[in-house]
C-alpha cells in the first residue's frame, strides 16, 4: 500500500519534500499544495515554483495539484506542468477553508455536480490523466457518493478521500466507514486520508474491505515524521531524537536561504512546532517559548532547549486527533 505527503499549503513545499526525503523514508509519492488561476485565467510564472523539475530533482515523484471550478481554467495549468513532463494532474474538490468554499472550489463545489460535469468533461478529452481529491461531503457524511458516477464515466483514474465533510474542516474525527463505504460503490481505486497518526491506524485501514490502494498523510506526519517508515515496518531509530532535530534545524537554515526576513522563517517553523508539540506531550512548556520566539537566534536556542530537556515519544493509536481541530 504506497504512502502519499499530503499537500498542505505553505508546508509541504518542495523544500520541505526535498529535506524530509534526505532524513526520514516511507514516503512514496507527494502531492503539490494547489495551484490556484487568477481570474483571468493565467497563471504567474512564480506560482509554479513548487513543481518545477529544477526545485524537484532527486525528490519523490510528484503530482501536480489544481484548485478550480471552470473548463476555462485548466489549458494553461496543463501546458505548463506538461511541459515540466507531468502526465497526471489532481483536482483539488476537499479544501475545506471558506475563503476558498465560498467561491464554489474545494469542497464547497462536492454538492454541485452541474458545475463538475463540465470539468470532468474536459479533462477527459486531455493528453493527461487525472485524479481527485475530495471529502466524504460537504455537510453529510456520504454525499459524495452521488458524484462517483460523474467520476467514473468521465474516467478518473483515482480518488483520494479525506474522512471528513467540508464544514467539518479539520474538526471532530474522520469517518473511516464512510470512506470504506464509498470505496466499495465505485470501481476507481481509493487513497484514504485523514486521522492516520499511528502505524496501527494505518493498519487498521489497510484491513478494509474493499482495501484502499494507499493512504495519505499530512497532520500525522508533521506530528511525527518517522511515521510513514513505521508504517512499513520500521522502528523509531535509536538516534531519532538527534535525527529531529538535525532535520528541524536543516529546514530553517534553508528557509532562511529562501525566503525574506526572520518573520516568514519563523512563521513556518512554528506552523510545524504547532503539530510537532504532540509528540512532546511533556514539554509543552518549551513548545509555548518555542511560539513566541520573535527572532531566529532565540527559536534556535529554544528549540535545543527542548530536546535537551524533552524525550521525542510520538503518539500511539489512542490518541485523538481532535484535540489538533
């Protein structure tokens, strides 16, 4: 069952891929934070960053992600990632954030089928395949179901499902059974995403009926990296503690190469620390002073505080998602 990086935006960039390859295994593909059109169709040069072949080298095979909602907005995404030599795109339909479902995108579009026929439609007549990723609804568990015949004539090759509805957002818990649900009513091979932050969950999952093809994940391995590797079998290496660190620092270091000042570094670095703190469940304490940092010298001296002080100890199965919501 491979194992898929789950895109999250302004976290799982290039960068981060291609760091977290260089520490950590398990991980068998990625896919690219959306990419969304302006308005008038066109796509900025910039925007591109994240999946160009350059920033991608030596990196997990990658499948390019697009957030819209018209035919209109698809040639000149697809010229672009062709000629970086994709051959498959992702439909973003599970965003679940209302600056992007208020427009009918993400989720917001999975009870508009009139709007998502067109699009199918297109694609299928596209030199690319492409794949889907969704939610199990927008407000009811199982809504989604009435879109798998649309996917299905329109020849989606795959479908990645997160276990929540769209208002859900991140709250409450994944419905696991919904997704085996929709899984066992539609012929296209399923990915299962959501709530998998133990090697046991992931298990569990595979032990569907009918099995999933993968699974997809993001919280979980920001929680704890070395997950996707437990999930093949691996244990915590008994260095794991000084491996941590040396990717977190690693990981500042090239943001600071990249971007522009102290303050988007820290914003980064501190995004991952609000997942991260889970696996250090007794100091919290140092996590709080790791947030507040206003500079980088200070987050540096904060986080080896941390680890000098804190034994890294990764979440088992009974721990509940919904306290990250």
């Amino acid at each position: 069952m491979k194992c898929i990086m789950a895109p999250l935006r302004g976290i799982t960039t290039h960068t981060f891929r291609k760091i977290y390859r260089h520490y950590f295994h398990g991980i068998d593909a990625a896919m690219s934070p959306f990419i969304a059109p302006g308005t008038d169709r066109k796509i900025r040069r910039s925007v591109f960053a994240d999946i160009l072949r350059e920033n991608n080298c030596d990196a997990y095979p990658l499948t390019p992600q697009i957030l819209a909602n018209t035919p209109e907005a698809f040639p000149v995404f697809i010229k672009e990632i062709c000629r970086e030599g994709y051959t498959e795109l992702n439909w973003n339909l599970g965003c679940p954030f209302p600056t992007v479902t208020k427009k009918k995108k993400g989720s917001g579009l999975i009870t508009h089928p009139e709007i998502i026929e067109p699009v199918l439609h297109f694609l299928s007549q596209q030199d690319i395949s492409y794949t889907v990723k969704t939610r199990t609804g927008w407000s009811s568990p199982g809504e989604t179901k009435d879109l798998l015949p649309l996917f299905e004539k329109y020849g989606c090759r795959e479908l990645i499902i997160h276990g929540r509805t769209g208002t859900q957002m991140y709250s409450g818990h994944a419905r696991r059974d919904v997704v085996h649900d929709l899984a066992k009513n539609t012929s296209i091979p399923v990915v299962y995403n959501g709530d998998i932050f133990s090697p046991k969950q992931a298990e569990n999952i595979g032990a569907a009926t009918p099995p999933p093809v993968g699974i997809m994940i993001g919280r979980g391995l920001l929680t704890n990296p070395f997950l996707p590797a437990q999930i093949t079998g691996a244990c915590l290496p008994p260095d794991a503690q000084e491996q941590l660190h040396a990717f977190l620092s690693h990981l500042c270091t090239a943001y600071e190469e990249l971007l522009y000042g102290p303050r988007p570094v820290l914003g980064r670095m501190k995004e991952i620390w609000t997942y991260l703190q889970w696996s250090f469940p007794h100091g919290r304490s140092g996590i709080k002073k790791i947030l507040k940092s206003q500079d980088i010298q200070s987050y540096r001296m904060r986080v080896d505080a941390l680890f000098s002080a804190y034994t890294f100890t990764p979440p088992d199965e009974t721990f509940d998602p919904a306290w990250l919501g």
